[in-house]
C-alpha cells in the first residue's frame, strides 16, 4: 500500500542549496506514495510578523522552487498552509492538550532564541509553533515525514501529542515516522549553517555568475592566509561541500590542501563547477516558470482543494472525539 507522506517549508525566503539538499532531494524519492506538500506560511509568521518579508509573494517563489526542482503537482499534492483553516483549528486542540514544559524542551526553540536576538520571538505563537506543526502532520494521518536530524525532536513531540490525545479521547491519531535524510547540515558562505537569515546562502534563484562570485568568497581553514601555507581540509567548509558535490576529486582536493599543491581559489573554482552544475538547470526552470504565475496559482488550487477535503474528514473526527 502506498504510504501518506507529509512534509513541508516555511516561505520565509526563495529556497536554498540547503533546503534542496535537505528536503526537496529527498522528497523527491517519494513521489511513488500519496504525498502532501506545504508551503507553510502560517509557521513564517512566527518569525516574521514584523514585516520583513512578503510572505505571499515569497509562497509563489518557494511555489517555483519546488516546481524548479522536480516536484511533479501531477504526482504529488502541492498546496499552501493558510488556504486550509483546519490547520489552526486542530493546532488549538491540541494546544489545549500539550503541557508547556514540552515546548520550553525544544531545542529548536532554544537555539534560534540564542542565535536570532534581533527578532521578538518571545511570543505565544514561536513556542508554540510545534504544535501547529504537529497538528500539520496529523490533519493528513501522515504515515511518514521526511526530516532532517535537527527535526526529529518536533516528530517525537507530534508522536508524543498523538498518542496524549488518543489517551485521553480515544484513538483517533496513528503515530507518525521520521524518514531521515542522509545529507548533512549544508554550511553556507560563512561557515555556519546556510541560512536567509546568516545572509550566507546559494539560492536556487542564483545565476551561475552568482554562485560562482559566492563560492569564490566562501570562508576557508583559517590557516591558510599565504598560497603557500598548508591547511587541514577537515575543518574547512569548502571541503564539507566538496564531500557532496566533488566525490570523485575528493582525495586529490584534500592532498592538495594538505600539501598546498592546490590553492583555495583553485579549490573554490572545482567546487563551483560542480555546483553549478547541479543548479544551472533549476535555475533555468525557474526562469520559465517565472512567467506562468497563472499556472502556479491553478496548481496550488487545485492542492489546497485535495488537502482541504482530507483535513475535513480528519477534523470531524476529531471534533466527534473531542465532543464540540
């Protein structure tokens, strides 16, 4: 039997390198099951309610990043969060049932706290957006939902929310699984995790020249300063690309820089070539479906409307068990 399939991105931005190697490669692997992909702009309020992005122009540019990267809406359900209410109507069910300690544990939480101080995220709707989230995966009876490592907390929640309810008011919710994606977290020009918000990444959208002129900037051993000067490719993250994007040179770039037969430009310049390999044909895409605006909108209709009558028919149960 085919198996319900749930995931989704928040349009906080046009996606990223990151986010096609995180999430849009691995999604892609699903398209044989019965598949539900969002475009979660209720969860980018959490972040940006103060009005720094255009979260409705930014849901038909991550609308043509999927669509760029492969996701086939003839294959899949593609549809946006806030088109379909039940989504906050279950997600203030469940909050009623979720104690707060479970959401103060978040590690998520607790990092972008730390790490994004000049952003109000003291407010209800950020501690509480995994439980939305878990109400996102359980309106479609979700079977699995594909991750990456740093959200398999949010899946154990949603596990844990699903199985309080079933206690409480009896079964209703399945508990879902995590399909875990093999990539590691994708470091952006700087060093760090490759983030809109680090102003450090390679976007879909990015022309070849583009990629090429980020690269080439991209931070590197710290030791090497001189041509001349050997480095450790291990703490370097040029090189943690590298392992994704040049396996087949990947011991003649680590001699190199060990050595300093190669130097950083030299290695930079593989690497871009790599990359823009992979991207110069989404980027492209892009292009073309760029000036379909009309046919994005018809595509995520016609999702909202499929999502809508699935997360109906989940909600009237709910609703019989919760007894309003």
């Amino acid at each position: 039997m085919k198996k319900r399939v749930l995931s989704g991105m928040r349009p906080t931005s046009k996606l990223h390198l990151g986010n096609y190697l995180g999430a849009l490669e691995n999604w892609k692997r699903f398209e044989a099951n019965d598949c539900f992909y969002m475009i979660a702009d209720m969860h980018a309020l959490t972040t940006e309610h103060a009005g720094r992005t255009d979260i409705k122009e930014t849901v038909t540019e991550v609308a043509i990043d999927y669509l760029a990267s492969g996701i086939d809406p003839n294959k899949v359900t593609l549809f946006v969060q806030s088109a379909v209410k039940e989504h906050m109507e279950l997600g203030w069910i469940l909050a009623t049932i979720t104690p707060i300690p479970w959401l103060e544990r978040n590690p998520t939480y607790k990092e972008l706290l730390q790490t994004q101080p000049e952003k109000e995220l003291n407010t209800l709707g950020f501690l509480g957006y995994p439980v939305l989230q878990s109400a996102d995966i359980l309106l479609y009876n979700a079977d699995v939902v594909p991750v990456g490592e740093d959200q398999l907390p949010h899946i154990e929640l949603t596990r844990e929310i699903a199985r309080r309810f079933n206690h409480i008011f009896g079964n209703v919710f399945k508990e879902p699984e995590a399909a875990l994606t093999k990539t590691p977290r994708i470091p952006g020009t700087d060093g760090r995790k490759m983030s809109k918000s680090f102003n450090n990444a390679i976007f879909l959208a990015d022309s070849p020249e583009v990629v090429a002129q980020k690269l080439k900037k991209m931070v590197t051993d710290p030791a090497r300063k001189r041509r001349e000067d050997k480095g450790n490719p291990e703490i370097c993250p040029v090189y943690t690309l590298h392992q994704r994007f040049s396996p087949a040179e990947l011991s003649k770039v680590a001699h190199g820089c060990r050595t300093a037969e190669i130097g950083c430009i030299e290695c930079k310049t593989i690497l871009s070539d790599h990359v823009i390999e992979l991207l110069k044909p989404i980027y492209e895409k892009r292009l073309e479906l760029s000036s379909q605006k009309k046919r994005i909108n018809e595509i995520l209709q016609a999702g909202n409307e499929k999502a809508r009558a699935v997360a109906c028919e989940t909600l009237r149960r709910v609703k019989d068990a919760v007894g309003i």
